[in-house]
C-alpha cells in the first residue's frame, strides 16, 4: 500500500512539474515577467515547441546580449496547455498575476484565444495571436486588448484563392483576374475540427460567390490522423484545389492519404498552420511539390538568427533540444513573434521611459504602433524573414501579406515561389461584425479618431503624453 502512495505521489509531482515549469527562476527587481502558455507535448508538441523555441531563445539572446531590454532583464515561467482549451484558461488564471503581472498572453491557440477575449479585456491585458485568432478582433475599437498580428484569416484566403488562382493562370497573383481563372472550379477546405479550423470558413464561400468557383467544406476530427472518408469525399468531387487548414497529425496524414488516392499533391495548398518542416517530412515523398503560405520563410539567412547561433546555441543555451530544427519554420515564426512582443516593449519604453518595469496597459498601447518598415527590420538584422507591419488602433494585423512555398523532397528544403502578396480581403464585414458583436455584448467600445481614447485607452490620469516623434500611426 505505502509503494501504491508513493508511486502515486510521484506520478503527481511528474504531472504537475509538467504543467507549470518555472523556466527562469530568479527573479529580480528590474525584470519584467512574460507567461509562455506552452506545448511540448501531445499531437500538436511541434508547433508549440518550434514557437515558443524560438520566442525563448530571441527573448534569451536578448537578456545575454544586452542585459535585457532597454536595461530590464525579461523573465518568464512556462506552463504547460496540451492545446487544450481548459489547461489554456487554466495557465493564464495562474499566470497573469505572477511576478508584478504578465505584460501580455500569446496561447497560439485560436480556441484558447476566443476562451479569453473577455477575460483579458476585464484584465487589461493584451493578448497575442500572431497569424491566427478571430476574425473580428482586427477591429481595435472594439477588441483593444486582442491583437491577431500578421496576417488575418481572411488575408490567409484571399492570397490562397490568388495564388491559385495564379497556378491557373500564371499571370501575377497580385493582379490576376481570379473570376477568368477560376470561375466553375471546385475547391475544397479540408479544415481541423477545432475553432481555429473553422474560422472565417464563410469567407471562402463568400469568395466562390463572388469569383464563381464552388467551394465545399470537409471537417477532420481532431487529432486528425484518420482521413479516409473524407478523402473519399474529395476522390469523388475531384476538386481542381485542395486547401489544406490542419494542424499537428493531421498535415503529413493528408499528403499521404492523397497520394494513395490519386489526387496531385501540386493541388493540395497548405495554410499558414500546415507549412512546416513537421508537416512534410514525416510524409516521405507523397510531400513533393506540396506547397503552402508563409508570412517567414524557412531557411537560416539573417543576422538575428545567426547571433542566436553564435550567442546561445554554440554555448549550450538555445532552447531546441534539436539543433537541426534551427531555420524551420515553426522557429523562425517564434523568432519573429518574439520580435514583435519586444518591439511593443520598446514602443512603450519610448514613451514611459527605459530602465524599469512597465504594466500591460503601456505594453498594449505598445503593440498597437508597432511599425515594420524596411529599414527598422534591417536594424532588427530579420531583412527577408519578417514582412512590413503597421498596427494601429483600428488595424490590429498590420501585416496583411504573405508568400508561397514549395516543398522539395529530395533536397528537404522549402523554396520560395512567389513575391509578396499583399491580401486584398475586404474588411468592412469584420469590421460590421465586430460592431455586431460590440452591441451583442454591451462592449464598451472606443473611437479611433479621438485622440485621448486613441492613444492613452484604460491608462491612468495621469501618464504622461505621447512624446514627439513617437506619434500613434493613426494620428
């Protein structure tokens, strides 16, 4: 009985050491803390553990290189979600109030996300959806404290729908003539059975109406390594395009379930969630020719990631246990993540000053003028792996562009196939959804064009105002 406890006891400890891991356990007074809801393990472990990889080892080369951020060492404790929704909501409720108060929450989770839009509204506490999350929340005015950086899942359609449309045609897929090239297609999404999968599908059909291609929904249950009735849905539609909006199992499964089918993997397109090293190698050659959107291409070619070879890496430090995943893409969506969340650090620090600890309400105005023009993603030393943003109060993407990659497998290499496509999604309906929402909820909402609720949104009376030269970009 005394071996049963114990073993019992010890499988307790295992368990919760698991999920909630203190990565930085010194904690000074010149710090400033910042939760990493993680996950390295499960079906999904090589998402989370590219990611948050590389936001570690940026946020790491930071504290070794300079001592911080604009003098303030940054620290952090992981806590692990499975990318389950209720051990996300968990993590944050033991997260958010520790070590002075996290400066702002990235799940990398679109269910976890919509788990918490209220939560972090009441909290005021920015949260972070770099490529994902709900729609809506582009709308600042009414989700202040939501950020989907990068590209929104209607940018993500838009430049799929050209791109394929670009595959008919070969005519440019910023300017294409996407009714001429596609009207009377079929194209099916093949989408994860999870909120994130499901997002946004009606602008895709909304699209087929509008440019004359029929567009057919196939869900995939979670975790997603059974596909063969849906795929002998798609055998007996015989779509001109596939796009593939999965996660995890579910990418490798679906190239390899395809090949056995007979349907041209040239014709399966990947979203930004199925584009990685992890999705195509494990399927063997039935990946050749895939392709898939990117918003940071794979590959080890800028100044940023060679000081966090030289500066972690070479001495031990880097937060990858496998080295060789060093330039994949879920690492180098987290390096550019991890500079997005400083930028917003030092965007604040430029208007409260460097040198001390800043609250979450600061980081959020902080997020929300993030500005990447070429020359400051130069200074960054991330010149071709991060694309030009511009946030604003209204605008909470920024980015809105992307590119198209190709997967060789001989070589194991991603090649790039297109320029970047800046998204033509129309935003009018987000935004009038999120004034729907805005009025379902009794939100209260904000006025971009008011300087004072623009620029100084739930701070105190008494800050200080926007100095000179650091002017919102609405203004």
């Amino acid at each position: 009985m005394l071996h049963n406890k114990i073993a019992k006891l010890s499988c307790l400890l295992m368990i919760l050491s698991v999920l909630f891991t203190l990565t930085t356990p010194v904690m000074s007074e010149e710090s400033m803390y910042i939760p990493i809801p993680s996950y390295r393990v499960g079906p999904y472990a090589a998402g989370g553990t590219g990611y948050y990889g590389g936001i570690l080892d940026y946020y790491s080369l930071l504290n070794e290189r300079d001592g911080g951020v604009g003098g303030v060492k940054l620290t952090w404790s992981e806590c692990e979600t499975e990318y389950s929704v209720e051990r996300g909501v968990e993590c944050y409720k033991r997260m958010k109030d520790r070590d002075g108060g996290a400066l702002f929450f990235d799940p990398l989770s679109v269910g976890i996300a919509i788990a918490l839009n209220e939560v972090v509204r009441a909290d005021q506490i920015a949260q972070i959806t770099v490529n994902h999350g709900m729609s809506e929340t582009i709308d600042g005015e009414v989700f202040p404290f939501a950020f989907p950086l990068g590209m929104g899942v209607p940018d993500e359609y838009n430049a799929t729908v050209r791109f394929m449309a670009h595959l008919e045609s070969g005519d440019d897929p910023n300017t294409v003539d996407i009714a001429s090239a596609l009207n009377g297609k079929t194209i099916v999404t093949l989408h994860h059975g999870s909120p994130y999968g499901k997002e946004a599908l009606d602008y895709m059909t909304a699209m087929g109406k509008e440019y004359g291609f029929e567009h057919v929904q196939i869900e995939v249950p979670h975790p997603g390594n059974e596909q063969q009735s849906q795929w002998l849905k798609i055998r007996k539609l015989k779509p001109d395009f596939v796009f593939l909006r999965g996660w995890g199992v579910m990418n490798p499964v679906a190239m390899q379930t395809a090949s056995r089918m007979g349907y041209p993997v040239t014709r399966l397109i990947g979203n930004i969630w199925s584009n990685s090293d992890e999705d195509v190698i494990p399927a063997g050659s039935a990946a050749n020719g895939y392709q898939a959107i990117t918003t940071h291409p794979a590959g080890v070619f800028t100044k940023v990631q060679d000081e966090i070879i030289n500066e972690l890496y070479n001495k031990g430090k880097g937060d990858l246990e496998d080295k060789s995943r060093l330039g994949s893409v879920y690492h180098n969506l987290g390096i550019t993540a991890g500079i997005m969340h400083v930028e917003a650090i030092r965007n604040a620090q430029k208007r409260w000053g460097e040198g001390k600890r800043l609250t979450a309400q600061q980081v959020r105005w902080g997020f929300e003028n993030i500005r990447f023009d070429d020359a400051r993603i130069e200074e960054l030393g991330a010149t071709g792996l991060l694309g030009n943003m511009l946030v604003t109060c209204k605008d909470h993407v920024g980015g809105h562009n992307s590119k198209f990659q190709k997967w060789d497998a001989d070589k194991r290499q991603w090649e790039i196939v297109t320029p970047w496509i800046k998204s033509q999604a129309p935003t009018d309906k987000l935004y009038a959804s999120a004034g729907s929402y805005r009025d379902e909820n009794q939100i209260e909402s904000r006025d971009c064009n008011d300087p004072q609720q623009r620029d100084n949104w739930k701070l105190s009376n008494d800050e200080p105002p926007v100095p000179a030269g650091v002017s919102t970009w609405d203004s």
